[in-house]
C-alpha cells in the first residue's frame, strides 16, 4: 500500500465508502440539551467541500490555515478538509487570550482562518496586526463584518474531492504545546506522524468497529484526536460532548452506548465524588457495556484508580503517556492487562523505543532516575522555526522528553517528575509528583500540588498547595501528620490550601502556582 493510500484524510474517505449509512460522529451540547450526528459520508463530503472553499481561496499545498474552535463536529469537518488541501492545519487553544493567539498566527503565517464566533472579539482586537492572514471564515450565527459565514460557504461548495497527493514525509499541522512553562513552542507534524498515531493507539486500546468513544478533552491538543484515531481507523463511532459534568458523561455512555472513555484525573475525582455522596447511582445508567477508562496527561495517582475500582472492579484500564512531541499518547502506555502496575505510566508503546540517560547522555543503570528519550514514528519533525530548541530536543532521531523516569525491575517505566520541576533541598533531589502521588492517598485531598520555594539554608524547601474535597475538612497539622509516611527531606514544610490550576489537557500549571505562592515563575535553581 501506497504512501498515498492511508494518510488520515484517506482513511475518512475509506470509511465513507465502507459504512456510507453508518453513524460517525454524534455532538452533544450540554448547555441546550441538543444532538447533532453525521454519517461517514455526511463526514466526508463536508470535508471534501471546505477542502474546495480553501483552494477557491489560494490555499495549496504547504500553505497554512488557523484553526480556532471548540469541540464541535464542524471543528472535525474543518481539519479534514484543511488536510486534504496538503495544507498545515494549526488548531489553536481556545483558550488563547488575543496576543497569545497573535503570537501564534505570527509564527505559523497563516492565509486563511476558521474560527467559531466566540473568538470574534479576541481576533478584532490584534486583526489589523495579523499581516498574512487574507481570508476569515466565522462558524456560528453572528458573522463579523471581517469574514464570511462557514455554513453559507459549505451549502455552495463544491462536493467533489481533490486528490491532492500527499505522501508520509509532508507536513501536515503545526502545534502548539501547552505552554505551561512559558510561550508555547510550535510543533511541526507529519502524515506519517498521524498515520501511526491511528495504529499505535488502536493496538494499545482494541476498538473494533462497535465501540463507541465518548470523547471530552480538546480537540486542539493531540492526546484527544489521537485516541480518537484508534476509533477512527476502524469506522467507529464517537460521541462529543459539550460541556463537563459527571450526569452528563453517564448520560452519554447510557444513551449513545458508550464503550470507551478517555478521562483527566480532576473529571475521575469529580465522578467518585458524586458517587460516594450518592449523589449519582450507577443503577440509574445502561452502563454494562462500558469496557475500558484510561487515562494520562499527567501523573495519575494509583490510589484514584484503587477507588474507581470500587465501583467498577472488572472495567478495563489503561494509562497513556506522551506529548506533543510525540503526537500524543503512546509512546509510552501500561496495556491494558497491567494493573498489577497502576502508577507506572507503562512500557514502551507499539512499535516505540526508549532509553533513560543523565545529563549527559549516558544510559543510566536500572531503577536510576534520569531523563527519558524515545524513538519512533512519532517524534516530530522539528520545533518550527526554533533550530536552538529542536537540537536540543532531537538526537539522532531521540527525543528527549524533559521527563524524568525510573525504570522497575520488570522494565515498567515510572514517572518521577519534569526535569525542570526537580525540587533540589539541601542537595538531595525531590521529584513533586512523589509527593503529590503521597498525598493523593488521604482521603481528604481532591487535588494537589507540589512546588519548590526559595529558602536561604537549604536553597529550596517543599511546598504543597492542597484542594480539599467538598463537604471534608483538612487541617494543616493533618496534613503534616499524613507526610510522616515520607521521608524526613521530603515532607512539605509550608502547606496551602487553594485550587490547582490546570490547562484545558490536565497538566498543573506549575509557573502560575510559583508565581502566586513564591513570587517566581521558573524552578528556583541555585
């Protein structure tokens, strides 16, 4: 088979000709209570007609189009046809205030941008600075003076597919990463970056063409797409939900069948909350064929998983590690079957290699912590535009993650911390995620974090902000006495209590915390 035979928009195409009838994608809004679904064919005679409204606006292969929208099925239909134009797709955070949405535009240089109406006044206000964009197209009712209206432009277009030849060594989107330790660094993607992803995940998670997806995090960032891709390799269906709430997840997989759910650890507290209050009961949900939870974007505390267990003893699970310089998850994943290991983020992912190495490069010995390095179809092309940052990251063809791991007697891979978050007191290295990991077991704590704050005897001590569950108490002496059970060096010596802040993938933003608790936004280092 042909490079030109299996890039992603390929495979929608195929999905099209083999289940035409078949539902593809289902969008529920919580905020109205409304479904929408479409067909695989539906799917892809939308894709192929915004692919057509791009070309009849210049765009050509290698060109790129700034894609700012919230999960909806138009945000899919959109980066399908994108794609089929051999044109860099670049999904943006919807998060992104205005000038962190210019200073991506700026680096990308965008023709065109699709953007749901919500972004209007965000784009209005730098608009005039924005020099290489040519051509707005708003999703949504309220239409800007500035662009034209998506859904006029799609009832006119064009239904007929382009063929654009593609194969797997060009490029195919530009993404940011999450920027929670600075300003996001542009991540440039191949066909065959994506194409793996649809593979790797789906040998990790076993769909078959019957299980249903029910899909939550954002569609801009690679860890939610990508494990849609081991659904849509097989012509599965997938449900996206609008809007977050522990009924509305279970409606979801009640209603539309449910078999697959990828959650972030702060969703999971929310679920057991409801569930210990009994304020949800799983006999009030068609939840039997519910088959496989899994989890990642960040450490997952394996006293979280013990308490979902309780209520779903024989439900399969799964941790996924990766980052988007790995096209998402996978690179390194437990398999399900594994939970004998739950807290270890797992073994290399199919068709993936790793190695472990200290500051210099060199091998550590197993069970040593150092900075984990991965090899595979996965791994980036380049930092676009950064050559600085991409030498760093990539050597001889190894990407070095930043994450710190050890490595058990089993060859299971464990997750100690971000190099760049090492805590260093009194010379002895403390990694957070142990200490978060720690704390996560009282019963009390729904969320925590740990950071490292100035001290002028040992250069930095451990501090902790703790969120408490609803409707407990937690007081600081409790917490002190519960951190005997770690080492002496290790235990927190200022304690806060506060929410976490996390980005919309699940990761602490640990430079806001620093900011707000040390008055610095970098690691204290001496």
């Amino acid at each position: 088979m042909s490079d030109i035979q299996i890039h992603i928009g390929e495979i929608l195409a195929r999905n099209a000709r083999m289940y035409p009838d078949d539902i593809a994608l289902v969008e529920r809004i919580a905020a109205t209570k409304t479904r929408i679904e479409i067909t695989w064919k539906d799917f892809d005679e939308r894709a192929n007609k915004f692919s057509n409204i791009l070309m009849e606006k210049g765009i050509k292969k290698g060109d790129k189009v700034a894609h700012w929208m919230q999960n909806s099925i138009d945000w899919l239909i959109a980066y399908f046809g994108i794609v089929r134009t051999g044109a860099w797709v670049v999904p943006l955070n919807f998060r992104f205030i205005a000038e962190e949405m210019k200073y991506c535009v700026d680096v990308a240089e965008p023709s065109v941008f699709v953007f749901d109406e919500e972004f209007t006044d965000r784009i209005g206000a730098v608009k005039e600075q924005l020099a290489t964009v040519r051509s707005y197209i708003c999703v949504g009712k309220n239409i800007p003076a500035f662009a034209e209206s998506f859904h006029a432009l799609m009832e006119k277009a064009d239904v007929t597919p382009l063929n654009t030849p593609l194969t797997f060594t060009d490029p195919c989107g530009l993404y940011f990463t999450s920027g929670t330790t600075g300003q996001p660094k542009p991540i440039l993607l191949t066909h065959n970056n994506m194409a793996n992803a649809c593979i790797v995940e789906n040998v990790h998670h076993r769909q078959t063409k019957e299980d249903v997806f029910i899909l939550i995090p954002p569609l801009y960032h690679t860890g939610a797409k990508m494990h849609w891709f081991g659904h849509f390799i097989v012509g599965s269906k997938a449900v996206i939900l609008r809007g977050f709430s522990p009924e509305w997840v279970f409606e979801a997989i009640s209603e539309e069948g449910g078999t697959v759910l990828w959650c972030l650890v702060p969703w999971v507290q929310d679920i057991l909350i409801k569930l210990d209050k009994g304020e949800m009961k799983l006999s009030d949900y068609k939840i039997d064929q519910w088959r496989l939870l899994h989890m990642g974007a960040q450490p997952i505390p394996p006293a979280l998983v013990k308490h979902w267990r309780k209520y779903f003893p024989t439900m399969q699970y799964d941790t996924s590690f990766g980052l988007s310089e790995s096209t998402g998850p996978g690179c390194v994943d437990l398999r399900i079957g594994n939970e004998h290991k739950i807290g270890a983020i797992g073994l290399p992912g199919f068709n993936w290699e790793y190695k472990v190495v200290d500051d210099d490069g060199s091998i550590v010995p197993r069970g040593t912590p150092g900075e984990l390095c991965v090899r595979g179809n996965g791994v980036m092309r380049e930092y676009y535009k950064n050559p600085e940052a991409t030498a760093k990251a990539l050597k001889d063809g190894w990407l070095f993650t930043g994450d710190m791991v050890r490595v058990d007697e089993d060859g299971f891979i464990w997750i100690v911390d971000r190099k760049k978050d090492v805590i260093i007191s009194g010379g002895e290295n403390i990694f957070p995620a142990e200490v978060e990991d720690f704390l996560h077991t009282h019963p009390a704590v729904k969320d925590v974090a740990a950071i490292g704050m100035p001290d002028e005897r040992l250069g930095e001590i451990v501090a902790v902000v703790v969120d408490i569950i609803p409707g407990k108490t937690l007081t600081e002496e409790e917490i002190l006495k519960h951190c005997e059970g770690l080492m002496k060096y290790k235990r927190p010596r200022k304690i806060f209590f506060g929410e976490i802040p996390r980005n919309p993938t699940g990761k602490i933003e640990k430079v806001k915390l620093r900011k707000k608790y040390t008055g610095r936004g970098e690691a204290f280092k001496l």
